[in-house]
C-alpha cells in the first residue's frame, strides 16, 4: 500500500470511531428493550464520590456540577424500604438553612417563586439522602427541568419495586444523566 492509501485507510478508521461514539452516546446503538445505566456499578452500591466546591456551582447542560453535587444515599437502605408507600415523606428532612446553602453555592441570589427547586439528585425515593452533597437548585425552565425529572424519578422506581432494576443501578443512572434517562423514556 502507498502512503495515500494508508492516509485514507487511517482517515476512514478515525471516521468509524467517531462515528460508533456518537451513536452511542446519543442513545442510538446497543439494546434498546432495558435501561443501562452509563457506567455499570462496580460495587454492590454505587460511590458518588466526596464533594470537592462548596462555592462556584454551576449547572452544565441541566446537569449539576458534579464537584459541588456528586449524589449521596442513605447506604443501608433497601429495595424493600423505598417501594414502601410513604417512605419518601418519611424520611424527607431539608431545612430552610440548608436550601439557602444550596442556592448560595450555585450564585443564586434570588429567583421568582416557583423558578427553582432545591432537588435531591438521588431521589429519595430511590434511596437518595438530605446531605448537603445529594442537592442542587434544579430549574423548571428551560425544559427539561425539574417538572420532568419528577418523571425520571417515578419511572426509576417504578422500576426498581417491578424488579425490572436493581435500586443500585437506579441510583447510578439518576446521579450520572438523568437526562439521558429521561430521553429514553421519551421514544
């Protein structure tokens, strides 16, 4: 082979690579019938990681900075606990102290009522915890927001109670994209 043959060759191969990355990341190749978490857990509970900002937060892309919010759960609680009607209300316990805390990380001064809401990234219908680490000031608009991860949220754990998902991995897929979730149950 000549050197523009293997330039060529090389250049289809980068074309391929590129191309088979963003079917994958754009939900459009692999099983379509389950969902798969992005990052499959390693561990019979997923890590969310320490907090590493407490100032400077800034929500990317509907997604909350995940130095400032990796997630955080409650680790001993079960599949069973979360399918209990009533567990959420149960063990929901944000004080006004905390929310201001949280808004203040992420900048935000002042907002109309009904503009934001102080969101658990790991529901705690899915076991997800009040720490500090687990919140974010979540917008209604623009969409999706938090209307609609509200969906995520019920879909997850009707997933989990069905046994459809193991409440590990559905920790992991809300904490890692719940937007990449949310499009999949869209189609």
């Amino acid at each position: 082979m000549n050197t523009r043959s293997l330039l060529l060759l090389a250049l289809l191969g980068l074309l391929v690579i590129v191309l088979v990355w963003y079917l994958a990341s754009h939900g459009q190749l692999g099983p379509r019938a389950g969902l798969q978490p992005a990052t499959p857990p390693a561990a019979a509970s997923p890590t969310f990681g320490p907090r590493t900002k407490t100032s400077g937060c800034v929500v990317v892309g509907g997604l909350p900075d995940r130095a400032c919010t990796p997630g955080a759960i409650f680790p001993d609680v079960t599949r069973d606990q979360v399918c209990q009607p009533g567990y959420a209300k149960s063990v929901r316990d944000v004080p006004a102290s905390e929310k201001a805390e949280v808004y203040a990380e992420y900048g935000i001064k002042k907002h109309p009522p009904g503009s934001y809401e102080v969101d658990h990234l790991v529901s705690l219908e899915l076991g997800g915890s009040n720490d500090i680490a687990n919140l974010w000031p979540e917008a209604a608009n623009p969409r999706p927001g938090f209307h609609e991860k509200d969906q995520v949220e019920n879909y997850l754990h009707e997933q989990v109670c069905s046994g459809a998902m193991s409440l590990q991995e559905a920790q992991q897929a809300i904490a890692t994209d719940w937007l990449a979730v949310y499009r999949r149950i869209q189609r």
